[in-house]
C-alpha cells in the first residue's frame, strides 16, 4: 500500500497560529512552555491523569 501525504500548510485549511504551533515555530515560543512533540502530549496525559474512565465520566 502506498501512503501520500500533504502537509498542512498546503491544504489551506488551517489558520497561520496552527500552522506555526504544529510547526513548533519561535514566534509563539513565549506562550507556549513546551514543543508540540508526540513525547510532550504522552508527558501531559499522564501529568492530567486523563485516563479513559475519567474522561467517560464528564
């Protein structure tokens, strides 16, 4: 099977501010204390303790 990607920015769906968050880009450096990473979002999930129970409860 073969996979074909797009990147965001070509799409033209998603705003400037998205673009640079995914992006990791330095102009939003002094908002945002962490790089958007996969290991980040994992380190977050278990700092919230955001289990699926929790989460089905609200």
């Amino acid at each position: 099977m073969q996979l074909n990607t797009i990147s965001l920015d070509k799409t033209g769906k998603f705003s400037k501010l998205i673009l640079d968050y995914v992006n990791n880009s330095d102009a939003l450096s002094e908002f945002i204390s962490e790089k958007v990473t996969l290991e980040n979002f994992k380190s977050k999930l278990i700092e919230k303790n955001l289990s699926k129970d929790k989460r089905e409860s609200c």
